[in-house]
C-alpha cells in the first residue's frame, strides 16, 4: 500500500485484474439504476399496492429515483474517504454492501405500503453500496494504468456502466415476467463473487496523504444536495390543484435551503485546512471545461430513456399492436440499437483517444448526440422503425464517443491523491445530472400535456359515451398520473375509468376506449408537442457539452509519476512564486519550484 508520493509500478496482471474486478462493479452498480424501470409494475403488484392512487405517488417516486438520489449525494464524500483510507478498502466495502442490500430486497417479506417502504430503505442501502463501487472504481484504474493506457481502461468500464444502464430496461422486463423479486436477485451471485475476488486480488497502489476527515464539508455537501434531490422528486408531485408541486412552499423551500447549504459547503471547503474535495481543482481548465460537459451531457441525456420509453410504451407499441402490459419489455428491446451503438464506440474512442487526445473524440461525440436529437424532432408520432433505429444507434455511437475521453480527461487533471475525490465528483455530475434531466423533462413534458391534453381526452371520452361528469373528473386530473399510467404499461383509460364506468358505457365503446388505439390517438399531439420541447432542451444542452469539451482540452498531467513531494501550480503561475499564491485559470497542474508538501494541492 503506497503512502508515499513514490511512483508506483504498474503490474500488467494486477492492471488487468483490476478492470476486470471494477467494471463488473460498475456494470452491477448502473444496472440496477434502471433495472426496476421495467419492473415497477410488477414489483408494485407483488406487494399488493396500487401505484397510481394519489397517496401512492411518493412511492412510486422515490422507489424509482431512491438510488439514483443516495449515489448523488455521496459518492464525493465516499471517494475523498477512499483517498484518506484507501480506495480498494472503500471499493470492497462498496461489493459487501451491495450485495447484502440485494439479497434483502429480494427476500423482503412485507407487502402493502409497509413493503414499499421497506424496499425505499433497503434501495437507499444498496445506493450506498453502488455509491462506494462508483467513487472509488475510477480511482482505482486511474492507479493501475499509465497514462497512457487510461482512455482504453476508463472506456471499457464507462461503456460497462453505461451499457448496464440500458440493459437494466431489458433485464428487468424479462424478469419481472417470472418474478419480480428475480430483479434484485439477478446482482447476488455477481456481488458474492465480486466481492470475494476484490478482497482477495485488489490493493491499493495509488497515493495516499494522511489527513482528517472534514466533517462539515461533508455534512453540508450531503444535506445541500439531499434538499435539491427531495426538492425536485416532490416538484413532479400535483399539489394544491397544479399540474405539479414546483410553486409549493415545501418544495421551495427545500430547493433554496439546498443551494444556500451548498453555498455553505463552497465556503467551508476553501476554510478548512483539510477539505473534503478541493476547489481549487475547479481552477484547472480541464477538469472544469470536462466536468461541466459531463453535467450538461447527463441533463441532456439521463431523460432520453424516460422520454423514448415513454413514446415507445404510451403509443408506438400499443399502435402496432402490443398489448399495454406487454410495452415494458418490448420497449427495452426495441431501444437496443443504442446499447449498440454505445458499446461499438466507446472502447474504441478510448483507445485511440490516448494516442490522438480526448478533445475531438468528446466534442464530436456530443455534437453528433445533438444532431440525432433534433433528427428526432422531425419523425411522426407514429414512425418507421429503421429511421427510429438508425438515430437512437447514433446517438449511442455519439455517448460512447464522448463518455471515456470525457472521463479520461477529468482524471488525468488532477493529482494522485485527489484522484477519489474526483471520481465521486464526476459521479455526482452524472448522478445529479441524471436526476436534474428526469425532473427537467417531465415538467416539461407536463407542462406541455396540461395545455392540450384535457381538451383532447374531455371531446374523445364524450365521444364514446362516458358521462360528462366522469369526463370532466378525468380530464381534470394532473397529467402526470396519465404519464405514470403510460409508463408503468398500465391501461391507461381503464385505469383512469374504472370498471364501473366501463360497464356503465357499454361493452362496444368500453372495446374502443381500452383498446390499443383510443390512448395513443388522443395522447398523440399533445405528447409530440412535449417531445418537441423535451428533445429541443437536450439538443441545445448536448451542443453545449461539445463546446464545453472543446474548451476543456486535453490534460497531461499525471502526478503519480512525479517526484515525491511535489506540490502542484497551474501552468500560467511564475516559477518559484509564493506558496500562497492562488492560481489562474488557464491550463494544467506543473510541480511548482520549490514546493515539499507531499502530493497536495496548495493550502489556500
């Protein structure tokens, strides 16, 4: 184990044990941030609740972004500990948990809004887990590989990750169809044997810098993102008769009491002589240009699945004949060209992206996810499959190509013993990005449903029979339970109406209203508008990720293979310059003259 700044030596065996070990953690821990995606319905029907009662909403909520919401909030705190006590400790702690966590949710014994609970809790502890794997995992191989090997190494694991993500959708549709509690239980033989084989094969070789554990800075770095994640899950949430809670006092409050707790956070890192995660490396041009990207790219395409799913389930499907509880599964199917498309590219940019740098590979991948977007804009509602497929390929091939140099380039900017703290940094932009884009699109998908949507559903149901007050009582209700409806392959119309009313109406119009046609016509026009705006919003935000890139560079810098006791300046800093002396903004980290404080950034 390395304390030291001396280089370590790079074993090929131990390097390669090493990516193998972390990217089945990574694919483990992405996969199951979509896995219950599909598998919501049946989870919600084996414990006996009705998700889409309005008091069942919060349920639905937080089962699906619980985990996504807890690896956010800690994966910086988590990489910073592994940098103080070690990233493979930490990392192993993050398999045991993990696996202990999917074990108890698939053995869960309690049914009823008790059961929901239950498995809210249990999902935040294997969030927790997945969080450890996460922060320290990129750590890890950043260690093991040299320079410049990196690209290939970080590319094989990010399309991992990225890949168990999308094939979480197709896991989970499969088996929930056998059994639901088959969803939690798929990850236990992957984390038992993991887990024994990281204990066993992985150390520690990266630089480790003793130092306390900042306390407050963690404490307000948690408690702020916390504030903004449960602020925008309840934003989503009708209150007090709108279409969403964005003008409740509860959420208001919870989003500025979060950035004015985050505001904290900024001040108390540049206090403390120990920070948890130092801002000074936000004044490296490429770990800001590239963490920035990483941000933009995430909000521009954590909520394409939930959109295309939602395209897919709510009317393409049904329209070509897919019964509405089959839509889950066949939607995870139909959406593989762009796991395709991503694990083509994303190994290969990052190889050839150690040779020819991250810049070009990172920027024409997100100016290419931007042109499949607007693409998108221009196919009907109802719309040829292989022009469907063609897109959705690209724009995997265009997140493969961003994904590994992008991280590459945020890992190569900083020094060793930072190198944890950054690699929860960068998983919080991914993380928060992911949840930001969720809450993003579905507002403004609501808001483009509120509009439309009531006129259109009030003139088809009078159509068809069904009395004008049950019409009014269901044209009136918030969009987003037709939405969740959708997105569950739940029958929307029938579960809106009810089987009284369907009897009511007679068995000829209660035949049109549920059947697979009555649905996706009358959502059609309204949903396109909303896609519209949806895919409009990460065009302009993937653009944005390629300019980002472009500005950040390529960064060289690898402190582990400089002399011990090196601390680190910016290049624009004059040799021998004070050691107080801030540095600019401008390019990379050099050893500045005269510095002995081993492998830290300066003291501000």
């Amino acid at each position: 184990m390395a304390l030291s700044g001396a280089p370590v030596p790079h074993p090929d065996r131990y390097k390669w044990t090493a990516l193998t070990n972390t990217t089945l953690g990574v694919f483990m821990a992405m996969m199951n941030t979509s896995v219950v995606i599909i598998s919501l319905p049946a989870i919600f029907r084996g414990i006996h609740v009705d998700p889409l009662q309005a008091s069942n909403i919060g349920l639905l909520l937080w089962l699906l972004q619980g985990y996504m919401v807890v690896t956010a909030v800690l994966v910086v705190t988590l990489g910073r500990v592994g940098d103080l006590f070690g990233r493979v400790r930490m990392y192993n702690a993050g398999f045991a948990v993990f696996t202990v966590a999917s074990i108890a949710l698939a053995a869960s014994p309690v049914e009823g809004t008790r059961g929901a609970l239950v498995l809210i809790a249990l999902r935040v502890v294997q969030g927790i887990g997945g969080a450890l794997l996460m922060a320290n995992s990129m750590a890890i191989l950043t260690d093991a590989f040299p320079v410049n090997e990196r690209g290939m190494a970080l590319g094989i694991n990010i399309v991992a990750g990225i890949s168990g993500s999308f094939l979480g959708l197709l896991v989970g549709g499969l088996l929930a169809d056998v059994n639901w509690r088959l969803v939690f239980l798929v990850s236990v033989p992957f984390g038992v044997a993991g887990t024994i084989w990281a204990y066993l094969k992985l150390r520690d070789t990266g630089i480790r810098s003793p130092a306390r554990i900042d306390w407050w800075g963690n404490t307000t770095f948690a408690l702020g993102l916390v504030l903004v994640m449960v602020g925008l899950t309840y934003g989503l949430m009708p209150h007090a008769g709108h279409a969403m809670g964005w003008t409740g006092p509860a959420v208001i409050s919870e989003l500025v009491a979060g950035v004015g707790v985050l505001g904290a956070f900024a001040v108390i890192e540049t206090r403390v002589a120990e920070p948890m995660f130092h801002l000074g490396l936000f004044r490296i041009k490429a770990f800001l240009g590239a963490g920035a990207a990483n941000l933009l790219s995430n909000m521009g395409r954590g909520g394409l699945q939930f959109m295309l799913i939602l395209w897919l389930q709510g009317i393409w499907l049904p329209l070509h004949g897919y019964s509405f509880a089959s839509t889950p599964l066949w939607s995870g199917i139909y959406l593989v060209p762009m796991s395709i498309g991503y694990l083509a590219s994303g190994p290969l940019s990052g190889r050839l992206s150690d040779h020819w740098g991250q810049r070009w590979f990172s920027t024409v991948g997100m100016f290419l996810a931007a042109v499949t977007f607007v693409s998108l804009l221009f196919l009907p509602v109802n719309f040829g499959y292989p022009t469907f497929a063609l897109l959705v390929l690209l724009n995997g091939i265009g997140t493969g190509m961003f994904s590994a140099p992008n991280t590459t380039t945020m890992m190569n900017a900083v020094p060793a013993d930072q190198r944890g703290a950054a690699s929860g940094m960068r998983a919080t932009f991914m993380n928060s990005g992911f949840v930001l884009s969720i809450s993003l699109f579905f507002s403004l998908m609501i808001i483009g449903l509120s509009s439309t949507l009531p006129h259109a559903m009030s003139s088809g149901l009078l159509a068809e029979g069904v009395p004008s007050d049950v019409t009014h009582r269901v044209a009136s209700l918030p969009p987003v339970g037709t939405l969740f409806a959708a997105f569950l392959g739940y029958n929307p119309m029938g579960t809106l109406l009810g089987p009284h009313v369907l009897a009511q109406i007679g068995p000829a119009h209660a035949a049109t209203v549920t059947g697979k046609r009555f649905f996706p016509s009358l959502i059609a026009g309204p949903f396109h508008r909303g896609l519209i705006v949806a895919f409009s919003a990460s065009a302009a935000l993937c653009a944005l990720a390629g300019a980002a890139s472009l500005w950040a560079g390529d960064e060289a810098h690898d402190s582990s293979e400089s002399p011990p006791g090196t601390v680190w300046a910016t290049d624009d800093e004059a040799p021998g310059a004070p050691l107080d002396t801030p540095p600019r903004t401008s390019g990379r980290l050099r050893p500045r003259a005269g510095a002995k404080e081993p492998g830290n950034l300066v003291r501000r």
